[in-house]
C-alpha cells in the first residue's frame, strides 16, 4: 500500500513569505505528526493529531507555525513570515495513535528560506 | 543533557563485520524503543521496534534494550553497502500518541 506522501518535496521562499506544506497519511491511520529535521539532528516533534484535533502541539516554536487536518486525514502545516531559521527538513509521520505508537514516516518537503 | 544521547560517528566498518550502534537515555518512563534507518535525502524508515526491555531479532538486525542501564543497541550482522546510511534511535513513553524523542543519528558507512 502507499506510503505517508508529502508535497512539495523541495520550497525555496523567501523570507517574510507564507508557505503550506502538505501531508498525506498511510489510509486507515488515525494519528498524524509533524517533526522538523536540521542538518545533523534527528527529528524533533512539532504537532501531533488524532483526528481532527490537535492532541498537543507542545512542539511548535512559536505563533508563526500552525497546522491543521480538517478531515481527520489530509493535513497542511502553515509558516507565516518565514525566517532564515525555519529552513530545514519538515517531516511527517502517521500511525494508529494507540499504545504501540509506531510512526511511519513520509518523505519529508526540505524548506530553504533564503 | 539531552533526553536522548547518540555518538554521531561517522562509523566505517567492512562488508561482512558486525555493527554496534547504541543510545543512552535519562527519561526513566520511556517504554517504547525503535530504530530508523535514513538514507540521504529521504524519509526516516522504521527499522526496529521494541517494548520495554529485551532482545528482539529480525534478520541481520538485532535490538537490546536495557531500562535499569537505560541504554539501547542495534546490531547489524554481516553488513551489506545498502547499510549504509544514517540510524536514528527514537523513544516513547506509553501514553497513547506521544511524540518520539530522536538521539541525533549515527551515520554509518560500509565499504564493499
């Protein structure tokens, strides 16, 4: 079956910009996560669904970043005025959300703001 | 110091040794323990997965986890060139959902 997809692979903005970045869940999977990749660092968690909802979104720097998944399966993670900072790999992960909280991950969209 | 500790190498071996990558942990209430493997430019894939503490075998891998030493092993057996990549060790408390908390990867390459 397919995998988490996420689009675009690659956005190049410039600072100040809005951009969306998209995340398509393996079907059936009830939890979705967003983790942000730099160079030489493992993921670290920005925001975790369960449905519709946003179940914690402890991991988001601040009120540039939001995310939303108003069907309970496509989800949009949103950046106001993008900052040099922000640049990095954005990761999406699914899963069931229950105990074993396995997550899959997608293929992530890298971010250059420039 | 970081919930999660992981030596980022690079780490070079032969085809065919057996690879040792290994993570420290402080959070006392991680239950759930896994590894990814990275290739570059790519998505992180989920290697191993285990509960609490034990051993767990697939194939050439191989999974350890001790809470009362509060460190974690993955051992790669006869390893291939496709081994190489990056190996991300990532941990859970049991609460339903909770995000993972990634050491920094190990990279690793194997020579042919």
């Amino acid at each position: 079956g397919a995998g988490v997809s996420q689009t675009p692979s690659n956005k190049v903005t410039e600072k100040g910009k809005y951009v969306e970045l998209r995340c398509d869940p393996i079907s059936g999977h009830t939890a979705l996560y967003w983790y942000r990749q730099s160079l030489g660092q493992g993921p670290e968690f920005l925001i975790y669904f369960q449905g519709t909802g946003a179940a914690d979104d402890s991991g988001l720097p601040n009120d540039r970043f939001f995310a939303v998944r108003p069907e309970g399966s496509v989800s949009t993670l949103k950046i106001q005025r993008t900052e040099r900072g922000d640049s990095a790999v954005y990761l999406c992960a699914s899963g069931f959300g229950g105990g074993n909280n396995e997550q899959f991950f997608g293929p992530g969209t890298r971010l250059t703001v420039l | 110091q970081k919930e999660v500790e992981q030596d980022p190498g690079p780490l070079s071996v032969p085809e065919g040794a057996i690879v040792s990558l290994n993570c420290t942990y402080s959070n006392s209430a991680f239950q759930y323990f896994m590894w990814y493997r990275q290739y570059s430019r790519k998505g992180p894939e989920l290697l191993m997965y285990t509960y609490s503490s034990g051993n767990k075998e697939d194939g050439r891998f191989t999974a350890q986890v001790d809470k009362s030493s509060k460190y974690i092993s993955l051992f790669i057996r006869d390893s291939q060139p496709s081994d190489s990549a990056t190996y991300l060790c990532a941990m859970s408390t049991n609460q339903a959902g909770t995000a993972l908390i990634f050491g920094k990867g190990t990279t690793l390459s194997v020579s042919s």
